[in-house]
C-alpha cells in the first residue's frame, strides 16, 4: 500500500469470487488500486471478508492479460493481433457462413457465471435474437442445474429460500454436500458463530470437512456418507421422521399437495428405505443416522444448505428434491431461521440461471415452448424466438464431435479445463470451424479458439450480480477497461457485427429491459439499487423493496410437491481395476480453475493440486506421504502429489482442479444427471498407483 500511496477515492462494488456477494470499497489512488476493504454497509457480508475478496485481485493488472483482439484460420497458426474492427467482422463471418451451411442451429453459446446479470441477458439475447436458435447454456450447467430443476419441482421457485441474516434465527444447521469453510467463508464464519451460540449441526459429507472439525458442538452429528448415496441417506432421514409420528402435519396440510404427500409417505416408511437397511449401502451408522432425523426434526428452527456435493451426481436433480421433501415433511419452509439454501459457488450462478443462460428458459425460469412467454420477448425484440430447446454444453460437444454443431462463442469459461472428460471436451472443440474465446486470458480452450477478445475485469465494468440469498448486488467500475470495452459493449459489437443494430450505451438500460420482460425483477433498477444498497428478488409491484425469505405466505405454484426419490446407484462402479472412489472439490486459497488465484502473487498457494488418500488405503500400495502418484480412471490419467490423512475414509480419494498442469477432470468421466447432465464430478472409480513424478 506505501508504494502504491494513499487513497484519493473510493468506489463501493462486489467481489467476484463465491455466491456469498461481498460488497468492498475499492480504494484509489488516482487509477492506481490501492487495495479492497471490506464494506461495512454490505448487506450480504457487513464489513467482514476472505483472502480471496480481500487479496486476490491482482490478476486483473497481471502480464499475462490480453488486450488487444486476436484470430487465425486455423488452430495450428499463429495468433494475429488485429483491430477490434476485424477480429469482430471475422467472427461475424464465420458464424453466419457455418449458419448458411449448416443450419442456424449449427452455432451456440457458453456464458459464465461470473459474468454480470446484464451481460449474461446479453448473451442469451445474442443466441435467441441474433443466432435464432436456443443454443444458450451456462457453466451452471456442470454445478447448480440440478437446483434449477428440483427446486422449481418442488417449491416453484429456483432459488434459495432464506436470506443469509436469518442463520441467526436457526437451532439446527443441516450441511449437505458443501464445504463452506473454503467455498464460502463469509457466510461460514456467520455459520460458526450461530453454532458457537447453540446451534446443532448434522454434516452429510463424505469428508471430515473444517465445519465438522471445528465446530466443537457436543451434539453434532458427521454422516461420512459413502460418495453417490445421498438419496439414500435423505430418504432414510425422512423414513425415520415418517415412522417416527416426527413430521408437521399441520404445515403439510396447510402449504403443501395433501394427496402428493400421502403417496410420498406411504413410499418413504417402506423398511428398505430403514437406516438399518441402507447402512452398508451408504457407510452411515444407523444409529447415527436416527438421531440425526430426530434432532432435525425436533431440535427447532431447522435449515438445510447443501453444495455441489448434493448436484454433481447421476441423481443430483433428486437429491435436491429429497432435500426439499425433509424440508417440507418438517414444516421447516417460510419463516425465518429456516429453508433450503444452494450454496452457490460461484458470484453470479443464481444470476445466470435467472437470466435464461439455460437452452430451455427464457429469463425468469419460463420454458421457451410456451408461446405467450415468447411473445412477450419478440416484442421486446422483434424477432422470432425458436420454440424448440436447444443443446446443453454436453450436447453441444457430442454434436461437434459428430459434426453437426460448428460455431462456439464461449464467454468466460475455460471447458477445457473445467469441464468433465477432458480428451471429450478436447475433441469437440477441435472439430468446430469456429471457437470464439471471450476471456481476460489465453485460457485452455483458447488452445482450439480461432477468434480470441480480451475481455475486462470485474474492476472495470458496471452491472450487477445477484448472490446465493437472491440479492442483486451493484458492480461499479473502478477503473477503465484495460482491454477498451466492458464485455457487454463486446457482445453487442459482435451482435452488431451480425447485423443486430443494438444501441444500449449502459448496462442500467440493459437492466431496464430485464425488469420490463421479468416479473421477479419487475422492480429493479439501477435507481432503486442505489437507493436501497442491494435488493433481494422477487421485487415487483408486490414487493417493491425485495423478498429476503421465500414462501412465507404459500408457495408460488400454490402448494409444495411432495416427489418420490427413488434412490438409484450411479453406473459408475468401483472394480477389481478401479477401487477406489475420488470425489474432487476446492481450497479456500484458490477457485476454481485458478485462473484468477494463480495469478495473485497474495493468496497463499502450494503450486499444485494433491490428492488426498487414507493412510490405511496408501499403505497397501506402499504410498508414503508426499510421495509423486499416478491416478486413473477409464477416462484417462494424471500424476499427483498424495497426502495422507483421516479427512477421506478408507476407499475414498479427493483432489482440486485448480491447476491445469494436473488436468484433474481428465480422470473425471461423462456420467451426469438424469435431468439436468450436471456432470457426475463426484463419483469417479479410480485407481492409484505409485509413480516417479510427472
Ligand atoms: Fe468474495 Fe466469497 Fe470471500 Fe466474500 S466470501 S470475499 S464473496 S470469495
């Protein structure tokens, strides 16, 4: 900070890091970045912050940046440095010629979820309005589309149900799947201090994750689930409630289909959904279990908060809804200090979804099937959407890789390397005529790009992005794009490019044409933002200052659906071959695909991904601490360091995919869920094996 000298202003904005939203003062000396404190009025963090928010924002000067706009014919040549002018017309023209060939269906987009709502509209609207089709899809698809789907099934709405302030109000937390100690510290040190104050906790998880570890609560229960049986261990739970006489009659009666549950209960009280009887299927003690079922269904105000432990499964669309089957069977919806709450990962995945990033909606969750949604877009746009749904990321590569999908614009996303099954991604992308990047870096997927535009940071745009409570959140430019345009303005050049005749000359008229087309966002604007600090939607005529708590007078399809989860093994089996099982995650240091993280000289970094083994398991392959290790699976292989603890069972191995030198997603394979192809990132049989070292 001495070198950099002292602040001369400040500009209030939100970290672009996890779905907690917080909100920072960005401190400036003259166009200099002085340094990020966090902002005390911040209504999702009140003044406190992560390393990540804090620290971790020096990629954004970082030399590896690119600025200037780049193509080539071929993936084999050299990059050329050429105007925006032409990298746009470029682009412009091999979409439109692949579309005369090939079908206006043969091009699509990818959109990221740490992309503003405004600029994630953009692209949905660039896909719907100027490409004429609905291939339009999310990095949400590989985390919370499973949210999406059980959600909107069970409570009408794809959301999160309370705000972030009413943990206060909670007696018993209920963590499924999510590690929020590195996913989402913020909201994880509010967690401990309520548990700190009283609160029970039940952890499903099949790692001994920081929460269970340092909560010291005397009546604490880990379930250290066997990874791909959480329906399992769900409907078990709920058995153990139904059986029991435990559920709030009353509050089903009142809020929830009455017939629907019947049939629900008489399924759930079958004995083969008895802890006893799922005990070797799951690895939970049954008695653990029972006691778990009873506390969350007597211990008081009861709230659930589950991460992509819960969605990257084959059954992670049912998870979510057995999840708000517990939730509903304990009356346990609608009131402060309780509720379903997704832990999203990243800033703007519920913006993204809300935005119609998805092949099938339209923004605000409304299927493109039905006409009278449509029509209220054709107006605003004055085309023709496409009735039919479009292709989802997975879809999109199986049609390249079979040749018919030919032209990619993907913003803000590495597939490469984050998405399952990398020789798979590899392939499909190869077999494309046209790859537009769109990032601040020459990514992974850039290696098979033909176009690449320089894309801006957080720092130097305006928008909005709406965290895991549904408040929308100002981000305000504190600098100006070093690249020369904030991503918005690049899409609607590359719409123009293509003939749209677009004019927003600010994302505020962006937001404008949200709140105009969006019932949920009906009462949004920039002016009402500024006015209120941040906003949590549905705000509309009904609720012109917001919605912190979801269904607290009914649900928005008029009653809760109870649905039958009938828990169903993934096909991914461990073997003789494969033995064992990895399960991959985070570290509080970095995100993601480290794009960022790994290039901020203050985070806190060991140079790599390591792998995660009991000792128990590693001593039988003659596997010491630190040791160099081969992993693979039927997809492919990596070499890893190992280390070894008591956090993972025996039979369970675990690893990040932050670094792309580790590839940790070629060993991840193409199973997904049912509904949703949320890939199965959590379940890989694998094998390891000792090994000299990459
Ligand atoms: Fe950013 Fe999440 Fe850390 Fe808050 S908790 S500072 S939003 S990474």
């Amino acid at each position: 900070v001495a070198e950099l000298g002292t602040p001369t202003r400040s500009v209030i904005t939100t970290c672009a890091y996890c779905g907690v939203g917080c909100s920072f003062k960005a401190e400036m000396n003259g166009d200099q970045l002085v340094r990020m404190v966090p902002y005390k009025h911040g209504k999702a963090n009140r003044g406190h912050s992560c390393v990540k928010g804090r620290f971790a924002y020096g990629y954004a000067a970082h030399q590896d940046r690119i600025l200037k706009p780049m193509i080539r014919e071929r993936i084999e040549d050299p990059w050329r440095e050429v105007a925006w002018d032409e990298a746009l017309a470029f682009a412009a023209d091999r979409m439109r010629g692949i579309q005369e060939r090939h079908g206006r269906r043969s091009v699509g987009v990818i959109t990221s979820s740490r992309c503003t709502n405004e600029e994630t509209y953009l692209v949905q609207k660039l896909t719907r309005a100027v490409f004429l089709n609905n291939n339009t899809d999310t990095c949400a698809r590989v985390c919370h589309s499973p949210t999406g789907y059980g959600l909107g099934k069970t409570f009408g709405t794809s959301a999160g149900t309370q705000d972030f302030d009413s943990v206060e109000q909670t007696d018993v937390v209920l963590i499924i799947g999510a590690n929020p100690t590195d996913g989402h510290p913020v909201f994880a040190s509010r967690l401990k201090k309520r548990l700190r104050q009283g609160a029970k906790l039940i952890v499903v998880d099949p790692r001994r994750t920081d929460i269970v570890r340092s909560a010291h609560v005397e009546a604490s229960h880990h379930l250290p689930l066997r990874p791909g049986t959480n329906v399992a261990v769900i409907s078990a739970m709920a058995h153990v409630i139904v059986t029991e006489g435990l559920m709030d009659e009353a509050y089903i009666r009142d809020r929830c289909d009455w017939d629907e549950f019947q049939h629900y209960a008489e399924f759930i009280a079958d004995p083969r959904h008895a802890p006893e009887a799922t005990e070797t299927l799951t690895g939970v003690p049954a008695a653990e279990l029972r006691a778990a079922a009873r506390l969350f269904a007597t211990g008081g105000n009861g709230a659930i908060y589950y991460g992509l432990g819960v969605t990257e499964h084959s059954q992670g669309s049912t998870t979510v809804m057995a999840i708000a089957n517990l939730a509903m069977l304990t009356g346990n919806i609608g009131r402060p200090g309780v509720g379903v709450n997704p832990l999203r990962g990243q800033n703007n995945v519920q913006g993204a979804c809300d935005m119609g990033s998805f092949p099938h909606e339209l923004p605000g969750y409304r299927h493109v099937k039905m006409p009278d949604v449509r029509a209220i877009f054709e107006n605003a746009w004055g085309v023709q959407i496409d009735p039919e749904p479009g292709l989802r990321i997975p879809n999109m590569l199986d049609a390249a890789v079979e040749g018919t999908f030919k032209g990619l614009y993907c913003q803000g996303e590495d597939i490469l390397q984050s998405d399952p099954d990398t020789h798979h991604v590899a392939a499909g992308l190869a077999a494309m005529e046209c790859v537009i990047v769109h990032d601040l870096f020459l990514n992974e997927t850039a290696n098979y790009a033909h176009v690449f535009l320089p894309g801006s940071s957080f720092l130097e745009k305006d928008g909005t992005f709406t965290n895991a409570e549904r408040r929308i959140n100002r981000v305000r430019k504190v600098m100006a794009p070093r690249n020369g345009y904030e991503d918005w303005e690049i899409t609607q050049m590359l719409a123009n490019a293509m003939g749209a005749g677009w004019h927003y000359t600010h994302p505020s008229q962006i937001m404008d044409e949200i709140a105009a087309t969006t019932p949920s966002f009906a009462g949004v604007s920039y002016e009402r933002l500024e006015e209120l600090g941040s906003v949590q939607w549905p705000c509309n005529e009904a609720a012109p200052t917001g919605t912190p708590l979801m269904h607290v007078d009914g649900f928005q399809s008029g009653r809760g659906h109870f649905v039958i989860t009938e828990y169903i093994p993934t096909d991914e089996r461990t073997s003789p071959r494969f033995p064992l099982l990895l399960t991959t995650g985070r570290i509080l240091s970095q995100y993601n695909v480290g794009a960022q993280t790994r290039r901020t000289e203050n985070t806190a970094w060991h140079g790599q991904d390591v792998l995660e083994i009991h000792p128990h398991d590693a001593e039988t392959r003659g596997i010491r601490d630190g040791d160099w290790v081969r992993l693979a699976s039927r997809a492919g292989e990596t070499t890893l360091m190992v280390t070894l603890t008591e956090r993972v069972s025996p039979g369970v191995v675990y690893t990040t995919f932050h670094h792309p030198a580790t590839q940790a997603n070629v060993v991840t394979t193409d199973f997904s869920d049912w509904a949703t192809n949320c890939p199965e990132y959590k379940v890989t049989a694998v094998q390891v094996s000792p090994s000299n070292g990459p």
